[in-house]
C-alpha cells in the first residue's frame, strides 16, 4: 500500500492507495469516489511537532484502517495491509524535515518527496520552475492524468490558487488570491463589530441579518472571483475543464458556473503518480 501525505499551511490531507487506479471515463465518477485510495484523512498541520509526534498521530490513524508500517504489521495482517512506500508534496519546510525522519525512523520503506528534481513528465513553463509550489505541481499532473487538457485547477485552501495545463500538457502558470479563511479572518480582525460565522452558503444573496450577509459576501463573492479569473483565463487560452480541489471546495465550488469538476482528493492522485515515476524502486503503475 503507498501512504500519500500533502501538508498544507492550515491542514495535512493523508491517504492511502490500494487497488487499481483509474477508470476509462473519470467524469463517470462520483466527487471523492477515487478509484484506489482506500482511505483518507484530515489533519490540522503543526510545524513544531517533531518527527516521533507525526509517527504516532500517522500510526494511529493507519491503525484504525487495520493498517501497519511494513515489518511491523500484526501477525493476523497480509502484506496488503502493509505500507510499503510514502510519498509527501509539503508547503512547510520544518513537516518536509520532520515527515523525511519519520519514515527513516518508524516506517523504512521507500520515500518519494516533491521538490525541485523530480521527475514529472510535465514541462513546466514558468519563469523560474523552482518558485512553484510542490501542491500545485502535484494538482496540475493529476489533473492531466484525470481529466487531459487545457485545463484550470482551482485549490481553495489557505490561498485560492489557480494551476493552468496547457492541451499539451504543459503547466502554463496561473493565479493566487487570499483563501476564503484568510480573508475571513482579516474582516474579523479589523471589523470590530463583525464576529466569526459559519462558513457556508445562505439561502439568497440578499442577507437578511448580519450573520446571512457575511456569508453571502464571503461564499458568494468567493465564488465570483473564482468565476471572474476562470473566464479571464479562458480569453487567454480558450475554454478549458475547471476541476476544484482543496479542503473548502465543497463550500465554494457548487456555487461556481466556471468550475465543471469537483475532486477533493485531487492532490492525492497526484502524488500516486509522481511516486510511480519516481520510485527508488522503480515500480512503474504498481503499489509498493
């Protein structure tokens, strides 16, 4: 089984391949029906705790899925039930530290981390290649895997951003704005009479209370400037399949008339894929 952990600024997404990969036709699938990934989770993302704290919190939740480190699995375990790779694309440069000696340490089994190097089988037509993220990397080759080109990857996570794949499958470029949280949390800070809300949509754009306006301006309005950027990207390259991703796609994206696909596990995928072409092991489409 392959261990997949994203680390984000506000939260860590872990997964766990196992099975096939993808079918014939993705857009048959359901949001979130990855073909493979058996099991997922969230996690807020610390960059304090130490590789032996990340150990613990991982093998625990591997637990809860019957599931071990290689070598350390219970006697009832199959081999299936085994990690036996990790691959780890991380915004944090203290968790990439943290998460490289925790596999060293508790798991030693092949590592794959994306960083500048790697092999992605995507020309990357920015400026200065190094200056792109390792999750926006990681989204653009799964949504050309997933979904071909052109395509517009749209993260809503600390910062919204925006990924371009060109039908040749190149990575163009794209955008960053504020997330949906950030700017929530400016208005809360510098408002004193504004309170935090929850963050989903209300009934009509028109709020009827102070509650019901904030969350029209901040879902709503999110999602008009996720559609603004997408028809200004779309001038520049043409119509392109706009698949959403992130941990707040699911409070934004459905109010988008840009956004064609949602697929929260979208970086997930991602990461399969750039283990396959880079494991030490050399192991092509198969799972560790």
């Amino acid at each position: 089984m392959l261990l997949a952990i994203d680390v984000g600024n506000t939260q860590t997404v872990i997964g766990v391949f196992d099975g096939p990969a993808v079918p014939a036709d993705p857009r048959d699938r359901r949001p979130g029906e990855l073909p493979g990934l058996a099991h997922s989770w969230r996690i807020s993302t610390d960059g304090d705790r130490t590789a032996d704290e990340y150990a613990v919190t991982v093998r625990q939740l591997l637990a809860t899925a019957g599931i071990a480190p290689r070598g350390d699995a219970p006697a009832a375990a199959t081999p299936a039930r085994e990690v036996g790779g990790v691959v780890v694309s991380s915004s944090v440069p203290s968790v990439t530290a943290a998460l490289r000696r925790m596999v060293t340490d508790w798991f030693a089994v092949p590592l794959v981390v994306v960083e500048p190097g790697i092999r992605t089988g995507m020309p990357i037509l920015y400026d200065n290649p190094k200056e792109v993220g390792a999750d926006r990397i990681v989204n653009a080759v799964a949504a050309i895997d997933l979904f071909d080109g052109p395509s517009v990857v749209v993260d809503f996570g600390t910062a919204t951003t925006f990924d371009v794949i060109s039908a040749a499958g190149e990575y163009l470029g794209g955008a960053i704005a504020p997330g949906l949280e950030i700017s929530m949390g400016a208005l809360f800070e510098h408002a004193a009479a504004l309170r935090r809300v929850e963050l989903i949509a209300p009934a009509n754009v028109i709020g009827h209370s102070t509650v019901e306006s904030m969350q029209s301006g901040a879902v709503y309005g999110h999602a008009a400037l996720v559609d603004g950027i997408c028809r200004r990207i779309f001038a520049e390259i043409g119509e392109a399949t706009v698949i959403a991703t992130g941990g707040l796609c699911g409070v934004v994206a459905p109010h988008c008339t840009a956004v064609t696909m949602i697929e929260p596990w979208l970086t997930l995928h991602g990461l399969r894929i750039l283990y396959a072409r880079n494991s030490p092991a050399g192991a092509g489409e198969a799972l560790p």
